[in-house]
C-alpha cells in the first residue's frame, strides 16, 4: 500500500488517499487558505477590543466623569507608572508583591501537585484528607489574612501563606480529578501488555493528567494575585495591594489605577504564557 | 505442538453464566475466526486467553503453560484502537516494547520496517487525532505486532470502519499476516469477514455462551477480492449465517427491549 503523508490541506478536510482509505490531513500552520475578503485574526481582535476599551476609559474620564477624584484616564495612569517607574518605588513594590506571588505560586504548585497525587492513589489519604480539602476549598480563606499577619507579622510571609491557601486546593482538586478520569482503555490496553502499576501511573495516568494539572494551575493564577493584594492590604510595607490601600486613602487616582494595571497585566502575561505552555506541552487536547 | 487451547473453559459474571464448557485447540500458525451473536462471549473469550480475565473453572493454556495474565507472548489488537494522543504513531507502536526494556537501535529498525509493512511509512511522525480511523487501526495492528507474539488476540479490529476501508484492511491483514504466520485469534461480525480471513472459524452460540461449530474454511490463499465471489466462499458464509440467524434475531430482539 502507498499512503504517503501528502501536502498541506486546510484542517479537517477529508481527502481520499491512494488505497481508498479517507484520511483526515493535519492542519497546516498556516491554516485554511479561505477566498479573498480580510478576516480579523483572534489576537487582532483581541487588540482592538483592548484598544477600543482604553479609548472609552479615555473617554469616560474626560467627558463624563471628569473629576480626578473619581477616575484616572489611561493617559494619567501612563503618567503615573512612568514617575513611579523613574523614582524606582514602583519596582520595590512590584518586587515586593512578585515575590510574594512567586514564594506562594510555587509552594502551592508543589504542594498542590504533590497531594493531588496522593489522594488520586491512596484511598486512606483520600478519606483523611478529602474532607479538610473541600472545607478549606469553599471557605474564603482569605479573610483569615488579618489572623497570619497577627501570626506571621506583616512581612512576606504572612502574604505568601494566603496565596497557598487560594492556590493550592485548585490545584490539589484539578490534579485528582485529571488521575481518576484516565481512561479505562488506555489503562487496559497497556496492561495487555504486561505494564506494572507503576508503569501505568508514569506513562498512562500522568500524561492523561497533565491537562487537567496545567488548567488548575492555571486557575491559580487568578486565586493568587487576588491572594497577594488582598492581604497585603490587610497590612503590609510593601507591594501593589499596599500601593492601592495608600492611594485609595489619598485619593490618588492615577497611582492606584496604575497598581491595578500592573496586576491585570501581569495576569494576562501568565494566563497567555500558560496557554502557550498548554499547547506545546498538552497539544492533543486541543483541536 | 500445539498453540491455544482451551479446556473446559467457563466463565461467569456473577449469576450470568458467559461461557460454558469451553473446548478447542487452536495450532500455531493458524488463522482462527469467532463469530456469534452479540453477547454471546466473544470478547469475554479473548480477553480470558488474553489473560485479561480469569477463568471460573478450567482454563486456557499457551504451549501447555496455563495463562494466568497478560503477558507480551500475546498481542491484543483493540475494537476501539486505544492509541496514547499524546505519542505519535512510533512511540505508539513502541510501546509495548519500551514496557519491557526492549528498546535497542534494532528493535527500532524493526518497528520502521514494521511500519512500512503495514503501510504507515513515512507517518512515523504523526499523532493519532491527525491519523484516519484506518491509519488508526494499522498502527493498532503494528502496537500489538511490535511485541513479536505468539499469538495475535484481535477483537473487531475493523468494525469501526467504512465498509471499503474495510475490505482493503482485510486484505492487508492477510498480507501482513502471510509475512509472519502468527497464531490469530480475530473475533468479527462480520461472517464473511471470517470466512475470507480464517482456516476455521468458530460459530458460537448464547445463553450461555458456548461454542457451537467449528468449520475449516479450505479456501485457496491467498484470497483475493474475487474469492469472495466464489460459490464456495457464498456457501460457507451461508452455511455459517444459518447456524447464527435464529440466535441473532433473538439476541436482536433481547437488546431492543
Ligand atoms: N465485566 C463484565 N461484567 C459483567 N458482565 C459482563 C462483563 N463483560 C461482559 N459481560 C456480559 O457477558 C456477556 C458476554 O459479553 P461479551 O462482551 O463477551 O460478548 P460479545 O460476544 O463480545 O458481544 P459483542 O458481539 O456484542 O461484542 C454479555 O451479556 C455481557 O453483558
Ligand atoms: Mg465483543
């Protein structure tokens, strides 16, 4: 039989190959090749919601609430990243609260990944642990900041606990469920071929789960910058939630719109790097 | 010597007694066809000599040996195909060999001259969501060839296909299989897929589960579509469909209530 891989087809098309079999050819990257008439690519889209937003806040700002009491235009705000930036306050803030992130993100990961594993094999840790897990999960947590700082002091860590507790029962719940959805039929078809339990774990229950894992750390993210500003506003020296508690009391509108712009872009920066990540490294899931 | 046996076989899931009384020999290098009604334990049956369910009473035996798990001297090919999506076509049709510790330069050199023989040269590369359902099924085919069984366990390997895919695979089948004469075992709908494919093929009947006939099919090899068109080949299709049709019906009418 000669079914060789043949030239590039838009994607899903159906093509009869040389035996007669219909196969299905692998998109091409450069995607379909549709007639003439401009079509707006997803990010250009994108952009041009983002650009058409800041336009109205412009708008909004100047016209229709016009007082600086109230509401900073992106412009002011450019303004004001640009001064704070030059000062260098702005980096021992970001510093502060990227820091605090980082710490709190990666032990959440770990931890999260860890026990995720755990109860998804162990059913005594599952029934040790499963109800502690969906308490903490459904409680807001974060309303327990005031008692860490009182714990921890108003330091990083007291901020780097709350950002566990947020981050860290997504990931455990999401790791779970990704191990105990792996698919019967691939468990037993490895083990027709003589897989031990250890071997289905590595190279069928892991991978099958890796998808579901990346979404929850992914939904992390989120949870741990609110975690961050949260309780850095129940008290700290340090960090953009600070920086909004300071400007909201002096209303200083320019430099807490700035801190919220920061953090929603540096949310937006991680959500895209993770899908970036989800395709290089989950790409079968996507289709 | 002898390759499969099966003596006394039965099986029960819990009151449901699926096979009963189980008897047949199988040699090596012969090609074997079950047919049945639905239901009547065909799968069940393979997956016992697969070692994938054990035995109530009697048992399967494997060159005299007693069958007591999967093991890679058997090869399953699957209905559903069950490749990995996230390993492409090679490392799919490795896999069982990686599972073992068997993965030298040679071996790998095999599984490519494998894949040519199956007809996937040059897709080496490809991932499943981006293989048809044929291309899909020989790389099934090649997963379970890899492992250099004794026997070859294939459960409706072609159900889920366009009848002239199908057709085409049939023949592939024979050819692959004419290369290597391993021991098969390939459980079908369809008769005349057992017919053109088999030395004997095994009629089973249900409730319970138990084998009914079993016929040598001595048509000339290698078979070609115009086999099909042959009155013998017409007359053992017949043949067989007469033994099943009253149980089909009822196993028809059995589901659809
Ligand atoms: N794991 C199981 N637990 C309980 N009953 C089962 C199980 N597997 C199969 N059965 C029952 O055993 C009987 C035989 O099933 P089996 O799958 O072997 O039939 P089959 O001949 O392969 O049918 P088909 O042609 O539809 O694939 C059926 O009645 C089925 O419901
Ligand atoms: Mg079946």
């Amino acid at each position: 039989m000669s079914t060789a891989p043949s030239i590039a087809q838009p994607r899903n098309s159906s093509v009869l190959a040389p035996s007669g079999e219909v196969t299905k050819q692998p998109s091409s990257p450069s995607g379909p090749r549709k007639p003439a008439r401009a079509k707006l690519r997803p990010y250009q889209i994108s952009l041009l919601s983002v650009v058409s937003g800041l336009l109205m806040w412009q708008f909004l700002s100047d016209v229709v609430i016009a007082n600086p009491l109230f509401l900073a235009s992106p412009l002011e705000v450019v303004r004001a990243v640009i001064t704070l930036a030059e000062t260098g306050e702005l980096w021992r803030h970001v510093g502060a609260s990227a820091l605090e992130f980082a710490l709190g993100y990666s032990i959440a990961a770990l931890l999260g990944i860890g026990i995720g594993l755990l109860i998804a094999t162990n059913d005594f840790a599952k029934n040790w642990l499963q109800p502690w897990i969906s308490g903490f999960y459904a409680t807001p947590t974060i309303a327990l900041g005031p008692l860490f700082i009182l714990w921890l002091g108003i330091g990083v860590w007291s901020k780097v606990v709350v950002v566990v507790l947020l981050v860290v029962f997504a990931v455990i719940i999401n790791t779970e469920a990704g191990i105990r959805s792996t698919s019967e039929r691939y468990l037993e078809m490895m083990r027709s071929f003589g897989a031990t339990p250890r071997q289905l774990f590595v190279k069928v229950s892991l991978p099958s789960a890796a998808p579901f894992i990346l979404a929850g750390l992914k939904l992390g993210i989120g949870r741990g910058l609110i975690g961050v500003v949260v309780a850095e506003l129940f008290g700290s020296r340090l960090g953009l939630g600070r920086m909004i508690g300071a400007s909201a009391d002096s209303f200083n509108m320019p430099e807490l719109f700035a801190a919220v712009s920061i953090l929603a872009a540096s949310g937006i920066a991680m959500n895209s790097g993770f899908s970036y990540l989800e395709k290089r490294l989950v790409p079968w899931t996507k289709d | 010597m002898s390759s499969v046996v099966s003596e006394h076989l039965c099986k029960r899931f819990g009151d449901l007694e699926v096979l009963q009384d189980i008897n047949l020999t199988i040699q090596d290098g012969e090609f074997v066809a079950l047919v049945g009604p639905s239901g009547c334990g065909k799968t069940t049956f393979l997956r016992t000599v697969a070692g994938l369910e054990s035995a109530d009473e009697g048992g399967i035996f494997l060159n005299g040996k007693r069958v007591s798990g999967p093991d890679r001297d058997r090869g399953f090919v699957f209905q559903n195909d069950s490749l990995l999506p996230w390993r492409n076509v090679f490392d799919n049709t490795v896999v069982g060999l990686e599972l073992a510790g068997r993965m030298s330069p040679d071996e790998r050199a095999r599984v490519t001259r494998l894949l040519e023989l199956v007809g996937l040269a040059g897709f080496e590369k490809y991932f499943p969501r981006q293989l048809s359902g044929g291309m899909r099924q020989r790389v099934n085919l090649a997963r379970a060839l890899a492992i250099d069984p004794k026997v070859l366990l294939m459960d409706e390997p072609f159900s889920a296909l366009d009848a002239q895919t199908r057709e085409i695979m049939q023949t592939e089948l024979q050819r692959v299989w004419e290369e290597g004469r391993k021991t098969v075992l390939f459980v079908t709908h369809q008769i005349d897929e057992a017919v053109f494919l088999a030395d004997r093929v095994l009629v089973f009947a249900r409730r319970p589960g138990r084998l009914l006939e079993d016929i040598k099919i001595d048509l000339p090899r290698p078979r070609t579509m115009m086999t099909k068109r042959q009155p013998e080949f017409v007359a053992l299709v017949d043949r067989i469909w007469r033994l099943i049709e009253k149980d089909v019906r009822e196993s028809v009418l059995v589901e659809h209530v």
